[in-house]
C-alpha cells in the first residue's frame, strides 16, 4: 500500500513513524516533510496548502490513500477535491471542518444541541466586545474565532488584560481574518484533558486521554502557545469520565454535524475542561492534536493504520475493537526556538544527542541546509517522547534528553505531567 501523508510537523512525523510500525512494508510519501519524517518516508516538496498540487502528486504516484495531518488544508477543502477525484483521503470535508476553522460555528452548535461548554458571545466591534467583558468578569478568556495556529487565546486576569486582547485582535488584527471575529467567553475552572475520537462519522472510537501544556512557562505561566508538551495517560480521564465525554459531547457533536448535512469523519479532537459541573467543551480540533499526538500514538498497540484506512475508504467503524494500549506513561517535551512564540528565531544550528532506548524525537520544525546540519525551522523544533513504566521516570527521562539537545537559545518546560506527579506525591 502507499500512503500519502500531508504535512511537515512533529504530528505528522508521529503518524508516519507509527504508520510505518503497523505496516514496515509501507510506503509513505510525505508532503512536505521534514527530516526528520524523512528517516520513514520519501519527502516531495509540495506544500500541505498546494490542494492541486497535492491531487497532481496523489495521482503521479498512484497513492492509494491520503491522511491530512495540519488543519489549513482541511480548511482549504482537501477532502472535498480528493473524494471527487475517488481518491481514498483520512479528515473531514471543509463544511465539517468548521467545527474547529470557526469557532463562532462550533458555540452555535454546541448550543443547539445542548453540548456542555462555556457561556460565549461573538463580536466584530471593539467598543461592544469590551463592554461585554465588564459583564462577564475576569478572568475571562478572549478567542480570535478563525485558525490562528493555537496562539488566538488569551486568558485575561482582568478588565486591562482583555481590553488589550481585544484591541490586538479586532483593531490591530494581529492574526488577521482570524482575528476579525472574536469570542468573549467565561473563564472555565479546572483541568484541561485532550480527547481524540477516530469516527466514521457515525461510529466512534475513543483514544487514549492526553493533557497538554500550553503555556510557555512551568507552572503554566506565560502566553498560550501552540502547545510545549503533553503526557498520557491522565489520571483524571478515568473511564466514568471517558464515558460521560461520549455520551454528553462526542456523539451529540458528530449527530449535529450529520443533521446539519455536514457528517464528520476522520478524527475529532475534543478540548475540555474538567469542571465542578462535569466536563465542558474548551474546544473542537478537526485533526491530530499537536503535541497530544506525538504522547499518545507511542503507547498505541493496535494498528492506527487499519482504523485510519477504513474511514478514508468510508467504511463503518462499528465492529472495530477496543484500542490496546501499553501499561505505561509517556511524556513528551517540546524543545522550543528562542522568541517562541511571538518571534521566533530560526535557522540555529541543532544537534540531538545519541538516541536512547525508549526515547523517540519527533521533527516539529527543522530543516536541511545545503552545508549537511540540521537547523531550526519553526517555532517548535522537537518533540521528545519517552516512554517509562512510571510517569516520574517517563518526565525525568524526556526531560533530560531534550535538556540534551544542542539548539541556541532554546526553551522547553521542565514540568511536562506536574499536576499528575503532585497528585501521585499526595498519594504517597
């Protein structure tokens, strides 16, 4: 079989070398790729957003199924160009991937079909969008509705914070068109848990829940970012949670998208809060989550591939079996490039450490230059997954391996799995 995967971070260097697990005799060709995907797949320098082009290179190299992994694309209408050219393709249509490109879209949906979430109001002007927080409170969080690459949030602490969130987005337009509509929305207490579901669009399959750590900084101070580490599994994802999640947002949501002539399948990405009330939708993902992904397919057993396959070939999930997974904790923490994230500085030279056993470092933004080094491309430059029977060895382990990587300038977070880890010291 031959595979096309979309894409050229870390979540695509996860799903390629997963991919490659499942099935050692499969060819993948990756589009762009990066180095580091390149060390498991043929990389062709076609850009995830080049849809024609794409379609032109599924069809030169007979692929015989495509799996996106970055949401641009999904939001271009990848999917809708691929099904119509018959060729088999993994992620939802452009209509369904609204559930993650608008976020006014996804509140409106989640209200019509009584999905627990956080009270929200949409706003175009600066003038009313700042009355609205004096009404909500602080701390209140203030979200640019469209694609933003995870940095269109910010957690305000107070009327200041919120008015210059506003500003930035409505009158500076900071990230532009995304930016030209923002959410006033409750500020939710509790923990975040990051839930994917593989779905047909009817049936569904739960993977292992995952917590990820946006902020910048330990102890989660500093601005949102796209995600600087993540772990699973979660302790507070018990299963009675992973049921209520199913029952009360994951099958309402894909049974709104359906009524709504829009039916999702490909996997949907669930952000929630863990409340005092139950769990309330944070936000909708059209696609792998990033950094969750690079956490969560180590400790996969089954073949991702399989599941993969039978929905880009629209087949039904309804007999699919349980997902297994391993009886262990993996950890995985982003080594970030200095400025990250507002400016990030790129092309340093990197150099990784010796490879170590249980240890796997996915390429998030790195690239080849022509005197033979790896350099730094992106604002997150690796993800290092380590897989341990506890998750104090599996954060230790992570930890000192990116601590170990040679990038100038480099930020990571040394607490990847603190609030399991204080739990466990409680316990103990």
């Amino acid at each position: 079989m031959k595979l096309l995967l979309v894409g050229g971070g870390g979540r695509e260097h996860a799903l390629a070398w997963k991919f490659k697990r499942d099935d050692p005799t499969l060819e993948i060709v990756a589009a762009p790729g990066n180095p580091g995907i390149a060390s498991v797949a043929r990389c062709v320098s076609v850009p995830a957003t080049d849809v024609p082009g794409l379609l032109k290179l599924a069809r030169s190299e007979r692929i015989d199924i495509v799996v996106v992994g970055p949401e641009a694309p999904l939001a271009a209408g990848i999917v809708d160009v691929f099904r119509d050219a018959g060729i088999p393709i993994f992620g939802p249509t452009k209509a369904a991937a609204e559930i993650e490109t608008s976020k006014s879209f996804a509140k409106q949906l989640m209200a019509g079909a009584g999905i627990p979430t956080a009270r929200a109001e949409i706003y175009r002007d600066t003038t009313a969008a700042k009355r609205a927080v004096r009404d909500f409170g602080a701390p209140v969080v203030i979200k640019a509705t469209g694609l933003a690459a995870g940095k269109g949030v910010v957690i305000a602490d107070n009327a200041r914070e919120a008015d210059a969130a506003i500003d930035m987005m409505l009158r500076d337009r900071v990230f532009g068109a995304a930016g030209s509509e923002i959410l006033v929305e409750e500020f939710m207490e509790g923990e975040e848990l990051s839930v994917f579901a593989i779905t047909d669009g009817t049936g569904f399959v739960t993977m292992l829940p995952a917590q990820d750590h946006k902020r910048i900084g330990d102890g989660d101070t500093g601005p949102n970012t796209g995600g600087m580490g993540a772990y699973a599994p979660v302790s507070t994802g018990s299963t009675d949670i992973m049921d209520q999640v199913a029952v009360d947002v994951l099958k309402p949501t894909l049974d709104a998208l359906r009524e709504q002539g829009r039916p999702f399948s490909g996997l949907l990405y669930a952000g929630l809060m863990l409340t005092a009330a139950g769990p309330k939708v944070v936000e909708f993902n059209c696609r792998f989550g990033d950094p969750e992904t690079e956490a969560i397919l180590p400790l996969m057993q089954s073949s991702l591939l399989d599941m993969v396959s039978r929905v880009a070939r629209g087949e039904p999930l309804t007999e699919t079996p349980q997902i297994g997974w391993e009886h262990a904790y993996a950890v995985t923490t982003v080594v970030a490039a200095p400025g990250y994230p507002d400016s990030p500085r790129m092309g340093a030279p990197i150099v990784l450490p010796p490879d170590r056993p249980g240890i796997t470092v996915f390429h998030a933004g790195t690239a080849s230059s022509s005197d033979g080094l790896l350099r730094s491309a992106g604002g997150r430059v690796l993800a290092v997954t380590a897989v341990a029977p506890t998750l104090e060895e599996a954060q230790q382990r992570s930890l000192e391996h990116a601590q170990s990587v040679r990038l100038d300038g480099k930020q990571l977070r040394t607490d990847i799995g603190w609030r399991d880890l204080r739990r466990h010291a409680r316990a103990s």
